[in-house]
C-alpha cells in the first residue's frame, strides 16, 4: 500500500506525480528544482542559490512525510553543467553529516525541467 505525500511548502507537481510516495517505511522522494513555493517563481540567481532552494523543497517533503535527511539513503543529483559540481556539492553536503551521509549519483544531463542546472531526488527510510 503506499500513501501520497504532498505539502505546500514544497512546489507542486509539474505533472502527473506526486511530491513523494511512502511504501512502508520507504519514502521515495520525486526530483525536486529551484521553485521557491511561497512564490511559486523560478530560483535564477545562480547554481548555489538554485541547490539551496532544492535542498529546501527536499527537507520540506521530507518532513511532510515525518522524516528529516537523517533518514535519506540515496540521492540522485542531477546536473547540466559538470562544472558546477563542486558548488552544489558544497550546499548539498552542507544537509548533511558526511559520517552518515547517503549513497548517492550525480549525473550530467543535457537538459533539465524548465532549464534549470540541478534536480535532485530521493529516498528515504524511516
């Protein structure tokens, strides 16, 4: 059985999914981007503050789902510029204890929704 996880402190769905699904304890989080919820405008002032929205909208379904990036077990980054690596890797790892940090990809991809530089998904165990 699975249940819908959505919230409003997160962007809706830019299609036909949801914001996450939890299948027992497992929450498999949709790949989320720069859109700040509160104004539902796109995040443009860069890659980091682009990461950083992204990381919020992650931690705000997570909680959703009463769960915090200590339960995360895999992300998967997204990128449309290798280059900028180093940066989202910065503020992605800035959300967590590198100790008990996830496995995680990172992928380059020719484009992204919107054309924005980075998504990232999740999944995460309670």
């Amino acid at each position: 059985m699975k249940k819908i996880i959505n919230t409003n402190k997160a962007p809706a769905p830019l299609g036909p999914y949801n914001q996450a699904i939890l299948a027992g304890n497992t929450l498999f989080v949709s790949g989320q981007i720069a859109i700040d919820p509160k104004t539902n405008q796109l995040i443009s002032t860069g890659v980091e503050d682009e990461a950083e929205q992204v990381m919020l909208n992650l931690k705000a379904v997570l909680e959703a789902a009463g769960m915090t990036f200590d339960n995360v077990v895999k992300s998967s980054i997204f990128l449309n510029d290798m280059n900028d690596f180093a940066k989202i890797n910065t503020i992605y790892g800035a959300h967590f204890d590198e100790a008990t940090a996830p496995a995680r990809e990172t992928v380059e991809v020719s484009t992204l929704p919107k054309n924005v530089n980075v998504e990232i998904s999740m999944i995460a165990v309670k």
